[in-house]
C-alpha cells in the first residue's frame, strides 16, 4: 500500500544524515544499514492515506490556541544558532526536491514526517543501546559496542539534530512543538523507568498504581512517538480536529500495545530471533508488565523489585516466578486491549485500503514475534 514511499525511506534518511566528516557520517548512518522493521513511518504514511479522505479543516485562522494534548508542556528552549545561510551547503535538501513527483495522496511532508519519525527513533536507540550497555541490535553488533560510547551518544544527538532540521523546514509550528515534545517524552520516560515504581524502598508494596505508573513510562518511552507522529500526519494533511484526535488516539493505543508485547518478548523470545539480547530486562533491573502482574499475585517478588533484581540468583527467581505466573498472559491481554482500542478509535475514518493496513498493523503488532 505505501510501499513506493517506503522504497525511498532509507535513502532519504541516509541523505538526511550526510555529514563531511567521515567518522560521524559512518556511525550516524550505521543504524539505517540493516532494514529495520519501519513500523513507526508505515504507520505514518498509512495515517497519512487514511485520513486523507476524512473531513478537512482550516488550520492557523488565529481564533484557537493549540491544544496540549498531555498537559505536559515541557520549557522550549530557543534557538539561538540556526545559520540561515546554512541552507545552501547543507546537505539537507528541501522536502519538496526529495522526492519524484507522483499521483499520490500522500503529502511530501507527510512522508517527510515518517523519515523525521524514523530518525527520532532511530537516535533514541543509539542512545538507549549506550544505556542498557546492549551489544547487539537489528541482527548486528550495536553502534555502542562497535563504535563506542562516546560516538554513538553523539551520533545520537547529531540524528536528532538533523531531524530537527527537517521538522523546522515542514514549517509547521504545531507540528514542530508536537515532535519536540516526543524527545523530552522519551527522556522523562528513560528517567521514569530508572524507578521500577513511584515508590522509592528497598521492600515496595504492590498496589494498583504500580501498573499505573508502568504504563505512564510506556506511553512516555514508547507511546509518545508514535501517537504524536500520527497526530502529526493528520494535521500536515488538514484534518478536522475529530480525524487529528482518532489519529492521535490510535497511535497511542498502538504504541502502548507494541511496548508490552516487547517486554513479552523479552520473556519468551531468544536472542537469534528478536535480533537484540533477550532476557535483558531483568538483567538491567527494570520490572516490566509480566513481572508487575505476577507480583500482584505474590509477595516474594517485592523485595527483588526492591534491589533490582542485583543479588546474586535474583534474575533466575525472578524469571521462574514470573513463568510459573499468569503474567505473559495477562501482558497479552492487555497488549490485546490496547490493540483494539487503537482498532475502535479509527472506526470513524472513511473505509479505505489504508484504513485495512492500519487495522492489520494493530492485529500483526500482537503476532509479532520480532
Ligand atoms: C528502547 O527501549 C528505547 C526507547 C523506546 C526510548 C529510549 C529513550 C532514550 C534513551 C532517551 C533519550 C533519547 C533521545 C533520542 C531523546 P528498550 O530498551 O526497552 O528496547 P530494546 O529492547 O529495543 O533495547
Ligand atoms: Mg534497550
Ligand atoms: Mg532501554
């Protein structure tokens, strides 16, 4: 259905990413040379077609604020150093240039947005791989471990540098303050998950906000992106605000369906097929969705929430209690939930062949097995 737009991504996003110096052009695009799965931009551009047939609405008339959908503005910073001259020798070139002229009902912000949306994601894994001191990702050694902690941090930044300069030149300010607040979403989410729960003792009690609070961390770590990217798509095409909202809501649903399924993954998977270390959450002390579920149910977990599972034998108890619970299956549950609330929330959108994809999206991110 997009797969024309999705044929251009990698090259666009290489091209995004050129830098004249050699060492930081190779570690910069390193992550774009194994095929990822592009789960964030095929989202984006089948929102993008979906909601292309839905009612339009005239934007910037002067007479509504817009909304803050998290009432979570986080301080902007200003930008003091942007070189207008900067344009003629950048290597960014303009979105309209990119991309072959063509029938489609896909805007080239739109797809630009998906690539700005890879990016994103693509910088917070060179950053979270230095985190969780990952040695492995999409099948091969990750930047970190090939590269370095000190490059693939910077090569992070310079991926979220260069994406920012592609949304700036969307030249849409909503959309803009939309993407800027994913990447602090993404850092308050890595900070939320440094705590297992909001409570801070050695012996935490299950109660009902502990899932609460595992679930605000997801949407912030994992939900935000793409929830904001599909607001983003709806807008840049001119959608009225009920379409920008199911698009929104759809994403997020989505978003918060695919984290679970991945901290799922974590349990049952091996490493050879997911392509990154598996069982490593646990082994980075974080308590996910089938641990927190199977804690409810026994008490002896409380204490290894307590120490991050960092005692000697901890990881394997932890594991066994957690696959003797009905934990996996109440995260699939959930997962599943989730999955068809972000069915339900496009209900309203014009029938269409995008409208399908997203609903086989929502239905393969609970098959997934990768
Ligand atoms: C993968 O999670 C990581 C994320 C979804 C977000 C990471 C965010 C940061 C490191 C914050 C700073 C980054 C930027 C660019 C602002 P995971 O570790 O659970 O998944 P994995 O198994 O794929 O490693
Ligand atoms: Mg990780
Ligand atoms: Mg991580």
């Amino acid at each position: 259905m997009v797969a024309k737009e999705i044929k251009f991504l990698t090259g666009n996003i290489r091209q995004l990413l050129g830098s004249g110096h050699p060492s930081l052009d190779t570690v910069a695009k390193y992550y774009t040379q194994a095929e990822g799965k592009h789960v964030r931009p095929l989202i984006v551009l089948l929102m993008s077609r979906a909601t292309a047939l839905a009612e339009k609405s005239p934007r910037y008339n002067g007479q509504q604020l817009s909304p803050d959908i998290d009432n979570a503005i986080s301080p902007i910073a200003i930008l003091s150093d942007v070189n207008p001259s900067s344009s003629t020798t950048n290597p960014i070139t303009h979105f309209q240039s990119s991309y072959p002229a063509s029938e489609s009902d896909i805007l080239p912000s739109q797809r630009r947005l998906a690539e700005i949306t890879e990016l994103i994601h693509t910088a917070s894994l060179l950053h979270d791989d230095v985190i969780d001191h990952s040695v492995s990702r999409r099948g091969s050694p990750s930047a970190n471990l090939e590269f370095g902690n000190k490059m693939a941090v910077l090569a992070g930044d310079f991926l979220l540098s260069r994406a920012s300069v592609a949304l700036a030149r969307l030249r849409d300010p909503e959309v803009t303050e939309l993407l800027a607040t994913v990447i602090a979403n993404l850092v308050e989410g890595e900070f939320m998950q440094l705590k297992n729960t909001a409570q801070d003792e050695k012996n935490p009690i299950w109660t009902e906000n502990t899932i609460t609070y595992y679930l605000q961390k997801t949407y912030l770590k994992s939900a935000s992106l793409i929830s904001k990217s599909c607001r983003a798509a709806a807008l840049l095409g001119g959608s009225d605000t009920v379409t920008v909202d199911a698009a929104y809501l759809y994403g997020k649903n989505l978003g918060l369906a695919f984290q679970l399924v991945d901290d799922m993954l974590d349990y049952t998977i091996s490493e050879k097929e997911l392509g990154k270390p598996a069982g490593a959450d646990l082994e980075l002390g974080l308590a996910t969705a089938p641990l927190l579920f199977a804690w409810k149910n026994n008490k002896e977990l409380g204490a290894l929430v307590g120490r991050k599972f960092a005692q000697e034998g901890d990881v394997a108890r932890a594991r066994e209690l957690v696959l003797q619970s009905d934990g996996l299956e109440q995260t699939r549950a959930l997962a599943e939930e989730y999955a068809n609330r972000a069915i339900s929330s496009i209900d309203a959108l014009p029938a269409s062949e995008a409208k399908d994809g997203l609903i086989e999206m929502a239905i393969k991110t609970i098959k997934r097995r990768k």
